[in-house]
C-alpha cells in the first residue's frame, strides 16, 4: 500500500456506507472507471 501511495495513487472505490471512518476517493476518477467498466461488459 506504501509503494501505491508513493506513486501517487489512492483508492477509487467508495466505501461502505456503514464503514465507521467512510475513506475518501476521488469521485470524478470512480465515475470514469465506471464507463470503462460498462462499456468492456457490452
């Protein structure tokens, strides 16, 4: 996770919504990584 944190990375999932300390993300990045995950499905 250090070396992923190194780079410049960090998540793009969201977390659960009853996770007690909710991590945050990028929502601009999950939102495009949604498309490709449509789009490769199709």
């Amino acid at each position: 996770m250090e070396t992923i944190k190194a780079s410049g990375g960090g998540p793009v999932i969201p977390s659960r919504s009853n996770r007690i300390m909710p991590r945050d993300y990028d929502k601009d990045i999950y939102k495009e990584r949604n498309l490709v995950e449509w789009f490769s499905k199709g």
